[in-house]
C-alpha cells in the first residue's frame, strides 16, 4: 500500500529541511537581536475564535474538525487570533512594551500556486502597548535587518509604506464617508490584482463620483508626503498623518534601513483590522507576491474580549521569501552543508570497540562525530568519510595496538598525523 | 468576545516557550553531534496512512476531518508513517545508512493526564538500513547522551533493554504458538498498568496452562541474560536472542553508558511492528511513565509499500521529560534568561535618534540590543534595563554632545566607564 502526500504540503526531506531551518533561524535570530521573545500557541483552537476575527479571505480557508467532544476546531490559519487571546488572559502581569515574536506553523485551504501552499511556516513580530511610530519603526527595522541578513540589497527589495490614517482621512476630505471606507480598503488593496478596467468601473460604482474616482487612482500613485498637497487640502486630520509618516521616516533613518524604504500610497493591506502605519516588502521587479506585511492595529485585543490597547506588527512567510532566496542563489552559499567534525574508521574489527568508544567519547564532548557501522575495509570507510564532508577522519588501527596512537586524517587537504589518545581527547576537550 | 485554549493544548508564553526551545534545542544538538540529519513531513497526511499502520490505540486517537476536495485526513498522531512513506519514495536514491531525526509537533485525542496531552512534540531519531545491533546501540546512546546532558544521571534515569526476537524465541520454546506471541506482547507490555490478579488471569485465559503463566511471570522479572537458562532450555533461535543482547551490552560498554543501561525482560513495547531489540528509559522510581521508548522494526517500510528495509529508532516526547527535569531541579537553572546585550537609555529627548541609530547598528552588527521608545527620564530606562536582565546599559546624554562620548554601565557590578562612539562600536564589530 503505497501513500503520497496531500495536496498543497511539503515533505521535508534533509536538503530541504536545512533550507527551512536556515530561514526559520534567521527569522528567530533577528527577533531576539531586536529584543522580540517567541511564544506560541496550540496548532488548532476552537473555530469560532477564527470564523469571528479572521480576514473574511482567511475564514473562507479553513481546515476544520470536530473532535469526539463535539468540539468545532480548526487549525491555526494565522496565529493573530491566538496572539489577542494570550496576551488578553496575562494583560495586567505582562511588562510594556509586549514584544513578542513566533514562528508557527499554519494551514489554509487555499489554492496552491506559485508562493502559496496549505501548509506553510510564518514569522510574526508584535509590539503591543505602544501607540507610537517608534513601534512601527522597530517592526520595520526587525523584518529588513532580517532580510538584509540573508544577503538580499535595497536593489532587490523595497519595504513600501503608508498609512491607514491618512489614507483615511484623505478620502474623507474627498468626500467619502466613514462607513463606506472598510469596503473601499479591500478594493484599493486589488487595485494590483486586477485589470486596470475592472478595477476603475467597480470603484466608480463604489465612490459614484468620477472626478474623486481619478483622485484617488492620483492618490495610489503618491511615493511622497508632499504628493498629498496636490490632491487634497490638508485638514487638520490629514495634517496628522502627514506628520506621522514624516516621523516614521526620521526613524527609520535614524535606524539605517532608509534605502530599504519608501512612502506608497497604493500600499492599503486587505484586512479591516489595520488602523495606522501598513507596510509591504516586495521584491523590486514586482513579480513575486508580498515578502512581508503589516502595520497598526488598535482594536485586535478588544475584538478578543480585552482592552483597547494598540497594537503593531508583521507577518512573513516562508514560500515567497525561498523563492526569492533562490532566484537570488542567496540559498546554495549560506547553507552550509552539515558538517561532521570527525569520522572514526576502523581499519581491524578486533578494534571495533575501541572506535565505538572514541566517536561517542568525542560526541560526549560536544562534537559531531560519526562511525562506521562495519569495520575493516579502510577505503570503504574514507570514502563514507568523503561523501559525508567530515572535516577530519580518524583512524583505529594497528598503530593504536603497537604504539597507543591515532592517525588524524585531514579530509581537506589530505594530510595526516599520529597523536596519541590522550592528547587527542585533551586536544578535544 | 473571550475565547479558551482547547482542552489539552498549552500556551507557550515566553517563559513555557524558553524551556520548550531548550528541550528542541538539546533534542536537536545530540541528534547532530551523533551524525543523525534532520527531516520533518506535513501536520496531516490521508486518514487511511494511519489507520492501515499506526498501532490500535493511537488510530483511535486520531484527530481528522475533511476538507472541500472530499479528501479524509488526519492530523499526524505520529511521525514514522511519514518517515516510511518519504523513505520509501526516495529509497534507491539515499545514501545509506539513513540516519534521520525529527521533531515533529503530533496531536492525540486522548484523555488528558499527567505527562499526556492532546498536543506535544515528539524527538524522533532512526537508522534505517542496518540489520545490526550496532545501530540499536547508537540509537540508544544518542538517547541517552541528550538526557545526560540535560544533567540526568544514571541515579535518575535507566534504559530497559530487552529483545522482542530472543522473547518470541523463549516464549516459542515455552510452547506458545507463533500466531498468537502479538496478542502476548500487548498483554505483557500492559503488566505494570493492570492489578497483578487480572494480569494473572488475563495471561491464564490466554495461555490455558498454569505452568507456562507461572514461567512466563518469572521471565518478566529477568534482568540478566544468565537467567534465562533457568527458565528454558536455550534452542539456537533463543542462544541467537541471546548472543545479540550480549553484543549490545558489549557495544553499550564501549559507548560508555553501560551505568545507565540494563537488560529488562519486561520490557515489550505495545505494538506490533518491533522485531528485536526494544528498550524503554524510566525514572528510577517508576512513578512517572516511559520518558522514551523504541526498538527494531523490520517490516515497517515494506508494509508502506517499500522495500523489506531493517529499521531501529526511538520516539521521546517532552511532557514527562519536563516534569522530570522540573522535579529534578535541572530547568531553571539551566535556562539562562534572554540575555539582552546592550540597553540604549537616552537621557535626552533632542538625541533619540541617535539612540536608535546607535540600538540598530548594534543590532546589525549582531548584538541583542534594545532601546526605550520614551526617552528622557533616566531612571526609569534604567529600571527597565534592569528588569529586561541586560549585560550592560550605553547611555546616550551630554556626554555625546560635549565630548563625543557614550557612557556604558555594566549591569552586573554597576561600574560605569565613558567610551568614544567609534572605539565602542570598534569593540563591537
């Protein structure tokens, strides 16, 4: 009975697992060298929590269960949910600034294409408890301090950012009123995904009015505050988020990533929930989806049943970024290949006991060392020793019967040497 | 709108997420210091994957549902159907031996009790390839080279060692049939869960003759190979059991663990599919169930649709190893707080951004470095640094201004020194 694997997931086989380790290490790295701490949440939660808070897209794509309780589950589509939940159960014990990062692992039923699978593993960063760009700011900083880390230039990635509060209040100068903006968000953030057609005729039957319908199209094409001037004319709303951004760009300055960013108006986010500040990275051609994406967000935690504290943070996830790693060769050079410190042959089986010894002594140490399984055959064994990219082969043979000593082999350039036992593991120690 | 986490899943807040990384982490370094490579499959794989092959109890467990293409699936109770199933697609291509490890997160839909939850991690590590006892013993030092290190000593902890080969040779000799030994292993290996009176007369409906159960008992109870002469007659099938145990024992000495091992006869392993060596590791005190277990399994990847492969591997979760490690005292202190290198406090507001430059080019020459997102007032940036357990705290003020300089106190024993900016980041690079 043979089986294959679903539809949409991934087998992890060694080569590709140290691809996956070697993202999810950066990911963690860079969170931790930014102060973030990780936590994590169950795999499945009660399908409620999701179907209640979820993007209507995301709600849509549920894998779902009932467990033998009558329990409704799901597993995680996202951890935000979960996020809101735990930090609402710990509110009045848990310190100021709340900087929390996670890695999970999370499903959607979604269709798989290029850069999106049903299983797919997702950096997310929070800052909970500041209602300040400084926030954004670090966000910000943490995601392309990572991408940077990988190799990736401000020539193949830019973060492109706004704001939901002055995209807001622009469009309320122009006329539009505030019921009607939520809708008008999910369309602007299709503007890219759709034909330039389709796109103008359903936000003239949204706005009605065609002369705001060509400002706004002005407004998608806006890369500096200044831009706004020419739209509308700044209130005092506007004036504030002007400000904002302006701060928000002092900062990112200040933190040295100010060529990885620029201001675009076009950049809108889907999700209702975004109050402030949103971002996306995006690869500089254009061709792939959103590296990353994210922003302020003041209502989550309430929406959960806890207070009305504000929120930011940046979700990341693993299949847009490989591919990009990839097209880039970004990914060869990095992983290095797992190596093996040393490999213990053993040139006489009377002497197998004593390689045993030596190879687990030498991991007892903390280094990586392996054996050979069938003593005897030398060549056999060097030649495992080659194809597994040890760095040193050690060999047990009649040397260690007449003289007590060991041959170190340099896999790398051959050469080798007699040591005695004892300075070798005092050499190892 | 408050929501629960489901009944048998954990919330890892940052505290529960430091000692789950540091079991993963152990897990992991002795997996590679014993030249195991790391692999990992889907959350869910088709229902039928694990009804055809996972042991009776957990295929009760599962926790499945259906998705929008009709497909039945399950989330993974276990992670060595996926290793068949991966083994088996590439097995002419891999290199042998196959030495894989993984990690995998595995949820079971079990009644909740100490040390078994609805959701846990799972170290997995196996050979595949090698019909030796040479590859039992490396899975059984690996083992326990991971729980030496977490500071568990041979008083805290021993391996039970047994073979199902040398028990089905005795149980044979003692005129069992061959059809019926499965249904024997599964009463056997439940002796030590059941009241001694329905053993007994379990064994007895089983066995039909008094003599044998009573034979049988004593078998149990062995603990060294010499013993089982006194029981039968070694037969060249049990003088072969025999022979291997002796073997491993030899090879587990050589490996330097022989103080943590012993022969156990009692020890059988639930399921089916072992085939020899099997051995379980126990706290001494027998209150806490298996920490790990495993064994011999010869047909698993041929019963997947494979070839008739040797394998040997061993499967430990991480909810009794905590409670030990916890009721051993051996997790707090070796979970060294998240050390943060660097805390930028800004005594003046008018230089904030150079504090933030300073934090960020900190951290992108791969410091932990945090900064106050409020500057200003002194002392409560240093509180904040103190509370967040930092190495040393860099104060941004007038130093800077008149002089140039940074002021770096050490958190530890609160000297304080000033530095130019260059020298220190001179130090730092």
């Amino acid at each position: 009975m043979k089986f294959q694997p679903v539809k949409g997931t991934r087998d992890f086989y060694p080569e590709q697992m140290a691809v996956r380790n070697y993202i999810v290490n950066g990911w963690k790295a860079a969170s931790v060298r930014s102060g973030f701490v990780e936590y994590d949440g169950p795999i499945f939660e009660y399908l409620a929590m999701y179907q209640a808070k979820s993007g209507q897209e995301i709600a849509q794509q549920l894998f779902s269960l009932t467990d033998r309780g009558g329990r409704e589950l799901a597993i995680r589509p996202e951890i935000t949910p979960t996020l809101a939940r735990m930090v609402n159960e710990k509110i009045n014990s848990l310190p100021r600034p709340i900087k929390w990062f996670s890695v999970p692992r999370l499903c959607r039923a979604e269709n798989t294409q290029k850069g999106r699978l049903r299983e797919f593993f997702q950096w997310n960063i929070d800052v909970i408890g500041v209602d300040d760009v400084i926030a954004d700011a670090d966000v910000i900083f943490t995601s392309i301090d990572y991408l940077r880390s990988t190799g990736l230039t401000a020539g193949d990635i830019q973060a492109k950012i706004s704001s939901r509060k002055l995209l807001a209040a622009v469009l309320v100068e122009l006329g539009i009123s505030g019921e009607s903006l939520d809708a008008i968000y999910v369309l602007l953030d299709k503007k890219t995904k759709l034909p330039a057609e389709t796109f103008d005729a359903m936000l003239l039957e949204k706005i009605g009015d065609g002369g705001v319908v060509e400002k706004i199209k002005k407004l998608m094409e806006i890369t500096a505050v200044e831009q706004i001037a020419d739209i509308v004319r700044p209130g005092p709303a506007v004036q504030q988020g002007l400000d904002e951004v302006s701060r928000l760009f002092v900062i990112l300055s200040n933190m040295g990533i100010d060529n990885y960013c620029r201001f675009d108006m076009s950049i809108v986010r889907g999700l209702a929930y975004y109050t402030g500040v949103v971002f996306e990275v995006h690869d500089v051609t254009g061709r792939l989806r959103a590296i990353c994406g994210g922003g302020r967000y003041d209502n989550l935690l309430k929406d959960f049943g806890g207070p009305a504290i504000s929120a930011t943070g940046m979700g990341m996830g693993d299949c847009v970024l490989e591919i990009l790693l990839e097209e880039k060769g970004l990914l060869k050079e990095r992983i290095a290949a797992n190596k093996i410190d040393y490999f213990v042959a053993c040139a006489d089986e009377r002497l197998f006991g004593r390689a045993v010894e030596t190879a687990c002594k030498l991991r007892t140490l903390g280094r990586i060392a392996e054996f050979a399984y069938k003593p005897g055959n030398l060549a056999k064994q060097l030649k495992q020793a080659d194809s597994m990219k040890c760095r040193f082969c050690v060999i047990i043979g009649r040397e260690l019967e007449e003289c007590g000593k060991l041959i170190v082999k340099n896999m790398a350039d051959g050469s080798q040497s007699q040591i005695s036992m004892e300075e070798f593991f005092r050499g190892n120690d």
